[in-house]
C-alpha cells in the first residue's frame, strides 16, 4: 500500500492511537538496579563520573534496595568493594565478604527483592584482572574453581541468582556443576554471555576501584568488532547451563541483542553499562539534552532490540517517571 491509499499518520494523530499501535512497552518489571557495597556504617560515597551513583555501606544500602522494592524494579545488581585486595582474590570468596554480608542483611530486611550478585574477581584481586595471574598471562582453567567458589559463597549467603561477568572460557559449567553438587541447584545463573571489551566500562572502575593494573582485558573480554562470536558465546554459555544470557554494553551493540534474540530462546539481559549513564548525565548538565527523555528513548530501544530486561543505573529513575 503506497500514498495517498496508505497514510501512516492516520494512526499517529493523537496519543489513544499512539497506544493502541505501541510496538514497545516499558515497564519496572524490566528493570535491575546495580548497587554498589562497601564496608563501614553510614557511607554514601558519591561517584563522581556517575552523578545520582553511591558506594553504600550496608545500612544505606538497604534504604536504596527498599526504595527500589517499592517503585517495583524485581531485581538488584550487587557489586562489592573490598577492604582488601590480594593476588587471589580471596575476598571475593570469603564468608564474611562484603557481598555475603550486604547479601544477607537485605534478604533478612527486604526479602521480596530478588539480590543477583556480580561474580568475578577484578574487584578482589590486586592486579586487577579477573582471573588468576601467572607470568603475566590471565589463567583461564586454574580461575574456574575461585569463580565456582564465589557463587557457592554468594549462593549461601543467601543470593537468589549468580552473574558471572569474568568472560573465562567454561565458567558458566564449572558454577553450575559446583552449585549443584551443594545442592544449590534451583540457583539461576545469568550469565554475561557477549561481553565486550568495552571503553563503556570507564566510570564504574572508578567506582568498584577493578581498573587492572597492567595491560587491559582484551585476552578474555570480546572485539567490539565482532558479531558471529557473540553467537558462539551465547551459545556456549546456554549449552553450559545458563538461565539468562546477557549482552553487554547495551546501546553501541543494540545490533547484537537483536541478533542474540533471533538465535537463542532463552531470556536476554542487556546492560546499559557505566559509560552510557554518564555519557547522558554530563551532556544533561551541558543543558544540552533532555535527560530524562534520553533515558526513556534509550532504555525502549534496547528493549525495542529484544532485551527482556536491562541493568541500569537509570532503574529508580526509570522506575519513578513510569509511576508518575
Ligand atoms: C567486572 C564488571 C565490569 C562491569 C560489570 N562487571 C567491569 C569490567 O569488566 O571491567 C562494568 C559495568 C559498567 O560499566 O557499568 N568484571
């Protein structure tokens, strides 16, 4: 049907219409809000490349999860920052860990939140990486069983489903295989399926203090330039056991969410990562955009791509605009 038969304004003249035709909807059903915890009482450390972002201590950190509750996001990202870092990371796996502390104390004060952890070790190790280092080289076999001990640990503190973000080859089998053999075995794991080596990442290394000390993530975490890896990855990542798959950065691989969703069945997570919240705060500080309208777009065109869910930083925000 061409013009004048065909008039695609006839179903855009006013805002019923509009409704009635919406391809996307965007709800607080979609939103996972990452959080960031760190030791100590009563500390509420702003971000500075992250403007509205915390590092909170547990008690302040359980006021934000509450808020989050009540505007109806379902789930929560946690990261944890350490008091101390060493080669191995033993943080990261430690029963009184930050995050199996900040864990516990929200499934005591706020159960109906699901708590998802980050399950990596940059954040636990001194160097940085998210592995183990030897002679320089991250080790991708001998890093399997810390990872599948952080998620057992985090599991048992009380996490409702593990994310590993490390991008080790075969991690989503080993946290499988050692959940199950702890009878943790209703345990989802999301994993980050398609993450990208990604400038993106730049404010939450900031945040989390995990930039690596020497060289950069390229030997595990994919090219930007790549596509059919993402395939590969996903796919491996499923075949392993992973519940959820996730791609991540989110809008500069808006291409590969759409692609995911069209060859795996399984639910998709995309992560509008640190990069591209602080990318629209600074330019809505220049008065340059419509802050809260570029989120909207944004966070619709990543589901508009296929993304069942998102992790963002905007999730209260988002959540508050849809309410009101
Ligand atoms: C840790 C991890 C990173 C992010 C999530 N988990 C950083 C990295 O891989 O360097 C990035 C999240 C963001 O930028 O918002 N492996």
């Amino acid at each position: 049907m061409l013009f004048p038969d065909y008039r695609a304004r006839r179903l855009r003249q006013n805002p019923a219409f509009r409704r009635m035709v919406r391809e996307t909807s965007l709800s607080a059903d979609d939103l996972i809000l990452p959080l960031f915890a760190i030791e100590g009482k009563n500390i509420k450390n702003p971000i500075p490349s992250m403007p509205g972002q915390y590092q909170l201590s547990i008690d302040n950190l359980i006021k934000t999860v509450r808020d989050a509750h009540a505007l109806g996001i379902p789930a929560i990202m946690l990261f944890g920052i350490p008091e101390k870092k060493d080669p191995l990371g033993t943080q990261a796996y430690a029963k009184n860990g930050i995050v199996q502390k900040a864990v516990s104390a929200i499934k005591n004060k706020v159960p109906g939140i699901v708590v998802i952890t980050d399950v990596c070790l940059c954040q636990y190790t001194d160097h940085g990486h998210c592995g183990i280092v030897e002679k320089g080289i991250i080790e991708n076999d001998a890093t399997l069983d810390l990872l599948a001990r952080t998620a057992v640990s985090h599991t048992r503190a009380g996490a409702d489903m593990v994310a590993p973000s490390d991008m080790m080859d075969g991690r989503v089998m080993a946290i499988r295989e050692a959940l199950d053999d702890n009878g943790l075995e209703n345990t989802p794991i999301m994993s980050y399926a398609a993450k990208y080596c990604s400038a993106f990442y730049g404010p939450f290394r900031e945040a989390a203090h995990s930039a690596p000390r020497f060289g950069d993530r390229r030997t595990y975490q994919m090219d930007p330039a790549n596509s059919l890896e993402a395939i590969r990855e996903a796919t491996m990542d499923v075949e392993e056991g992973a519940d959820i798959i996730m791609v991540k950065p989110a809008l500069p691989y808006l291409d590969i969410i759409s692609r995911i969703r069209d060859e795996i069945d399984l639910p998709m997570a995309a992560y509008n990562v640190s990069g591209e919240y602080a990318m629209i705060k600074a330019a809505e500080k220049m008065g340059w955009i419509d802050g809260a309208k570029v989120m909207m777009e944004t966070l619709t065109s990543i589901k508009r791509a296929g993304a069942d869910m998102i992790l963002t930083y905007f999730a209260l925000e988002a959540a508050k605009e849809l309410r009101d």
